[in-house]
C-alpha cells in the first residue's frame, strides 16, 4: 500500500478496500456490480444506487461544450442501470468547479445533465456545488429500482453462455462517449423476454471489462476477434481496449440464441447485436488475449 | 449568467437552475432542503437521498490524515440525515484522486469514512475512483429513510416559534470540524417525543443557514445574540459566520419550550440546548443582520 495509485490499479486498489467495508442486512449486494443493490423499507422491488463522475482533462477537454459534458456525465451513470436491467429515477449531483469559472457554464452544464435525465423520465433532485483550485469534477449519483426477478448481476454467468454485445465497439475514439444513449430500453426488453444470467455496460473496454464478468460469474471466455462488431474505421484492438462504448454485455443460454437473434432484430432494426464468443469453464491462457482494456491509473 | 460563480454565489446559481429541473411524480421535496425526499416503489416511508463533497484545499489540508478527512466526508453527509430527522442506511464513494498518491492514503481515507459509516450502522456499498490532474475530491453520496409523519423540512416553521440550536456554536475554527457527531440521534428522539416544525443542520453557520429556514417558511426572525450558545474562546461573530458546527437549528411551538427543555436535559445532559430567538413575521430590518455566514465563491 506504499505505491503510488497508477502503479496499483483501480481494480486492485478497491480489492483490498471493499471488503472491510461495513455492510448491514439489508444489503444485497454492495460494491463490485454496476450497481449497489439493497432492501429499502419493505418495498416490493430492490433499491438500486450508483454513483459516477466526469474529470476535466481526463474524461472531457476543457474546451468541450458544458452541455455535451452533463449529457455524459448523465447518461455514464444511467448506463450503469441498463447494466442490472433497472431503472434510474432519481438523481443528485455534486460540482466542484473553481470559483473564476463562468455561471454560465454551470448554468449550460445543468442544460445537458436535464436533458439527459429528462429522456429516461429521471429527476434531478438536489445539487451540491463546492470551489475547488483545480479542474471540475462532476458527480452524478442515482437511485432508481427493479424487479427482484429482473435484476441481472454480472455473476450469474453459466459455462456455455452465449456471449452477446449490442451495437459496435471502438466508436469512442471519434466522439462517440460524448453523445450516447445508455441501452436501458434495450435491457429492459430483454429481461421482459429472455432469462439474462449476467449482463455489465462496456465503459473501459471489452477487454477490461469481459474478464470482469466472467471472473466474477468464475468463469473462462472464448471470444471470436473476427465476430468484433467494428464502428466503422476501427481495428480490432482499438475495439477491445476503447472504453466508453456503453453498449450492454451479457450472457445467455445457447438455447435462446435463435429467438433472440430473430425478436431482437424485429424490436431493435438499427442496433445490431452480436455474438462474440462464449463463457467457458477457467482457461487462463484465454483470458489473458484480451487483458489490455483502459485501467484508470495505469 | 456571464459572471464568474465566485460573484453570483452558490445560492443564487443554483437558484436560477433548480426550477428547469426534471421533476417526477415521486418526487415530495427536490432540490433546496438539506436531502431530497421521494417515494420509492410502494414503501410506507419516504426515501432521502443527498450527497456532499470534501475538496482539498478547501474543506480539508493536504496535511490533514487522511483518516480524519474520510471521517468529516461521511459526517458531513450523515448531519443532512439529522436535520430530516431521517436514518441513513446505504452510502456511495466517489474519489478523484492525482495517481501519484500514495495507496495508503486512499486505505486510510476508506478507514475514516468505514468508521464514521459504522457508527450508524450505514454500509458503505459502492467506490468509484478516478484520476484527477488537481486536488483530491471526496463525494458521499447517502440513501437513507423517514416516517412520513416524521420528515422534516425546513420550510415548516410557524411564526411566533421557538428556534432552538443544539451544543455550541464557532468551535470550528478550533477543529471541532473534523471530528464532529451528527446529532442523528437527537434528531430521532426530537421528533418522536415533539412536534418539530421546521429544522436543519448548521453547516455554512447560523448567518447563512438561519436565514435559509427562515426563508423556506417565509418567515423573518429575531434573535438574542448574547443567548448564543458559543464554543471556548469564540467570539459572537465567530459563532454567527464560523460555518461547520454541524449542529441542529429547529423550530418548535413555545407551548412546548418547558417540556423540551426539561426533558432534553434529562434525555442529553453533555449536550446544551438553547432557545436563541424566535420565528417572525418577514421583518427585512432583522433578516439583514445576519446576513454574514460563509457562503460558497464569496
């Protein structure tokens, strides 16, 4: 614990924090999904919470558009409900932005965080605003709930899964995790209709972020590099260690492919989904093809 | 809107953007009280949500231990629970942080915030970190509950009440700020033995914060300064700008005065409680006088 961040890892670092952390009984699941996941006050449904932040000069340039940067700050935390197949609700956010910045770009700021929340019906019900010396940093948590039975988690992955992404991969790279769409409509459509084992939201990348699922389903994958759904002039590398794609993974029983493949088509004609691979009983030569995603302070 | 935030203030910001925020069915209370208040999928009591931030440089020193500045950020966030009379339960972390720091300080700042959260039995169930080019930005972000009939806002007070302030006021400039209680318990006990009208926690001192639940209940106020209940060597002033005393103002009819006044001493003997004026008709002379507390970008 003498090393500095970057030489950590986010990863490791919160491997060794979380697990002393207090818990108490109605927790159903604590830090480690895309979600929290809790019992509130006897409500039928779960409680889900998350939290997310933008940095200037690490997430947005400072010359980007205050509006463009509440619409990412926004939806990077709606994302995190498609994850679970939940819905957001309720959001609050914290600025801590230097006193000589302009009211309006606060006042622009606000603009784009209202109109991101405004497409999935979320209020934005509190603000907190501090000075800070250095760059902006803006914090969106939210609130929101699902159904006990539709709450997908990224453990309840099964070796033979299908393993399937929606839309395509590397598109950050040209501006595209500054304009996107969190795929809740899409998450809620399959859990209505398909019996989803494990599901996250890409935001460091494939190849970050599958090893996530399937360790913590404890599980191996194979992927088909060539199956990639590429956003156009992407590589395939660039594919698997972009980040900031925002599309949904998950894994389903072989056994549903065909209708998936069939209704999806139907309900969602502009968004492909595809087949990448599959989970498989722990292989590590495999996992270690794609251990190149984005790692925050590496 | 073209002037810088530290001019126009934080209130006056936030004033111009809160009502163009999306609002829901669910929500009772937005933005402006010191937590949100919502319904949540058919539970009897309401859900309280808020978040708050400590920034380095203003809220806490470099030097400070990381320990203590992990404390103050989850204590700070509790006390809003305190002046709804609400419970916190489930708390999220968002840490910007420079990747040259140490790990160990980050293991720390999760000790402090584990401790304060322990302490009331709030599990901490989600940490998202990210680098930052600047100084160390902590967000706690709390979900947590209240009775209906035991929520209280600051806009309830009624002219002719007694306004009451718990413990003593201006310690902070003696330190008192990083290693306070919130007055959760009391504010438990308050409202299930009185009818608390209006109530709030001091964070940005009596100057600022009394005329903010004044204001919430369109209401003026009077108050005695010599009955101010000041920490060991403070000043009046001190005790009316200070900021971050972290304790609870509240109104309450003076039919009651007697029997709280009795009662509390019994109950709290260690912790003063002190009648300092009283809730008005909107007298503008009276309001202006204090009119000095700590206000953000001023």
């Amino acid at each position: 614990m003498t090393r500095a961040l970057r030489e950590l890892g986010e990863d490791k670092l919160l491997a060794q924090v979380f697990p002393r952390l207090n818990r108490n009984a109605r927790v159903v699941m604590g830090a480690g999904d895309d979600c929290a996941v809790v019992k509130f006050h006897g409500a039928k449904d779960w409680l889900l919470l998350k939290t997310d932040c933008v940095v200037e000069e690490i997430h947005f340039a400072r010359e980007t558009s205050a509006r463009t940067v509440g619409w990412k700050a926004m939806m990077r935390a709606l994302s995190d409900f498609a994850a679970m197949s939940g819905i957001p609700e309720f959001a609050l956010i914290t600025l801590a932005i230097a006193g000589k910045k302009k009211a309006s770009w606060v006042d622009e700021l606000y603009r784009g965080l209202n109109r991101a929340a405004a497409r999935f019906d979320v209020a934005i019900v509190g603000g907190e605003t501090s000075e800070t010396v250095g760059p902006t940093v803006i914090v969106v948590s939210v609130a929101g709930g699902v159904e006990r039975d539709r709450c997908v988690l990224r453990s309840g992955g099964k070796a033979n899964d299908d393993l399937f992404v929606t839309g395509k991969l590397g598109g950050s790279i040209r501006g595209r995790h500054l304009n996107f769409f969190p795929r809740i409509d899409e998450a809620r459509w399959l859990t209505a209709n398909f019996k989803v084992h494990a599901m996250m939201d890409l935001s460091d990348g494939l190849g970050t972020d599958l090893p996530r699922l399937a360790g913590a389903s404890k599980l191996g994958f194979a992927i088909d590099e060539r199956a990639l759904p590429l956003s156009r002039g992407c590589t395939i590398q660039q594919a698997i260690s972009g980040g900031e794609d925002y599309e949904l993974l998950f894994a389903v029983s072989p056994r549903e492919r065909k209708r998936l493949q069939k209704r999806w088509q139907k309900k969602f004609p502009g968004l492909p989904l595809t087949r990448i691979g599959r989970l498989n009983q722990k292989s590590k030569i495999k996992n270690q093809e794609l251990r190149s995603g984005y790692v925050h302070f590496r």
